[in-house]
C-alpha cells in the first residue's frame, strides 16, 4: 500500500469519527427541549384580586361619659327630716317629694295643738321636691336628722344633660371641624353615633388638649365616667382601588412601589403604581387604573424579577 493510499484512509476515518461525534453532541430533539422547558423552576404563589370597600384614616381617641347638669337639693328651713323617699341610685321625677322636715317649733306647737283639738291636724311640714327627673347621685342624710337651712340633701343628675367629653390634641382642631359626625364605641362593643358641640375655651397648659363635647341619642342608661373611643376620620376614599398590603412591595428607599400582575396562569409583570390612602390592612393604587379582573400576587412575591414564572397555590 502506497503512503498516498494509507494517509487517505487515515483522513477518511477521522473525518467519520467527527461525524459521529457531532451528531451525539447535537442530538437534542424537539422532545428534549419542550422537557427542559416544563422543568424550569416556577414560584408557588396566592393570588388576589383588588377591592372597592371604602377606606379611611382616622386615630381614635377617648372620651369620658358624663352630666353636665346636676340639681342640688337643699334643705328649705332648719329642722329635722320626717321622711327621706329616695335612696342613692333611685330613679325621681320631676316635682316628686324627696324629703320633708319639721322644724322645733312646729313639733312642740303641733304636738299642743294636737293635743287640745285633734281635728285640727296640724303638722307644720315642709315639703321639699325635686326640680327636673334624673337619679339620685348622692344622698348626705336619713330620717331623723337635724339639718340647717341650705345643707345639701341629695344631688339628682340630669339625664337630659348627658354628653361625652373628649380632651383633644389642639393640632387636630382642624380636623373636628370637618366631622359631620362621629363614631363613638362603648367598652361592650357597642356603637353610637354622635356629634360635635361647642368647645370649651379653655386649653389645659400640660397636655395641649382642648375639651370637646360630644353629644349622643341614646335610651341606654351609660354610667357617668365610662370611658368610650370616639373615632376621627382624617381622609377618606368611598370608592377606591385597593389591594392588601402584602400585595405591595418597595424598594429600600420606600420611594418606589409595585406590584406583580399576573398576565396569564404562569406568568406574573412588575407593574409600578402610585399609592394613596393607607390603613391597617388595605393600600389604595391611585395609578394605574385596574380593572375588577385583574390578578396580582399575594404572598410568594419577594424577590421576583420583573418577568417571573409563577404557579398558583390554590389552597
């Protein structure tokens, strides 16, 4: 065999070994690919969609029940008291007897006179009565006692005069004005809707805090120095585009916010939105405008790129 012949038959099956080699070096088919495709990682997600129940801003602050209106009941002549008809706690109308007295004289000149015509019947009595229906917040004396002309004898408080007295921070002066009314809720729960009434003009020099008086319609009997929160609305949205706020995500600077729509099943866009108002559990998107149908992710959405691969957590 000539050299010639030996180093073309060498050639020739070197060039048959790459052929070889390149065809198992590229031999992915359409196959493997559509199965490196469905083995790319996706994020498991929850989803949400946006909510239009109305928002508000407000802070809370307390107030304390009481009666602005308290009748003193005094005694009308020195003596001693024949009859007490109210106890502390006892409910009184208007013009019911409370007490009466009977001074020394008309004891000793009743007694005489009894005794010579029984006919008569002399008692010389005072009647003392109530001037407005209320409840008897105190009673200072019992039968028998002797008291002076002016002594008090009981206080009844007037139920017509029952409000709520809430100190306010003189910086939120501006925002009582705009309450057209207020929220005041009960330690049990329950809620009662109030309004603003004038302002004491008096500020206290430690606290800065002004006294409002809040007045409510109610047929409970609330006992005076419950202390109820009455809520003060700063701003309010009745219509927004809201979603939760782990919806929302910011970069470190709190300067830039987005959040991730999702465009189909799988795949999920950063879109940057503007806020507007915030609450404890909701943040409104002034901009861009979505619509009821769209879908953002819920939780899964840290550290996503712009264009992620998602896979819906329906659990």
């Amino acid at each position: 065999m000539s050299s010639k012949q030996l180093c073309y038959k060498v050639t020739l099956g070197l060039a048959s070994i790459c052929l070889i080699l390149s065809a198992c070096g590229s031999g992915s088919t359409p196959g493997d690919q559509a199965v490196e495709r469905a083995t790319e990682p996706k994020t498991p997600v929850s989803i949400t969609q946006i909510s239009n129940e109305p928002l508000s801003d407000y802070i809370e602050l307390n107030a304390t029940a009481t009666f602005q209106q308290k009748g003193i009941i005094k005694a009308s002549s020195n003596g001693y008291l024949q009859t007490v008809n109210v106890k502390k706690g006892d409910y009184v109308k208007g013009g019911q007897t409370l007490f009466t007295v009977i001074t020394k004289e008309a004891r000793s000149i009743g007694n005489a006179i009894n005794s010579l015509d029984p006919s008569f019947k002399f008692t010389g009595l005072t009647r003392i009565t109530a001037n407005t229906a209320g409840f008897a917040g105190e009673v200072s004396h019992q039968k028998g006692d002797y008291v002076q002309e002016g002594e008090q004898l009981a206080v009844i408080t007037n139920l017509n005069s029952f409000v709520f007295l809430m100190d306010l921070p003189y910086e939120l002066t501006g925002i009582i004005k705009n309450q057209k009314a207020l929220e005041v809720t009960l330690p049990d729960g329950e809620k009662l809707i109030g309004k603003v009434g004038s302002a004491l003009p008096i500020v206290d020099s430690a606290s800065q805090t002004q006294r409002i008086i809040i007045q409510v319609k109610t047929q409970k009997l609330i006992p005076e120095g419950l202390i109820a929160k009455v809520k003060l609305i700063r701003s309010e949205s009745l219509n927004p585009i809201a979603l939760p706020k782990e919806a929302i995500l910011a970069n470190e600077t709190q300067d830039e916010f987005w959040v991730m729509k999702l465009i189909n099943d799988t795949m999920a866009v950063k879109v940057n939105i503007q806020k507007g108002l915030e609450t404890g559990s909701y943040v409104e998107i002034k901009s861009p405008l979505f619509k009821p149908a769209d879908r953002f992710i819920l939780t899964g959405n840290y550290g996503l790129p712009d264009t992620a691969k998602i896979i819906i957590n329906h659990k």
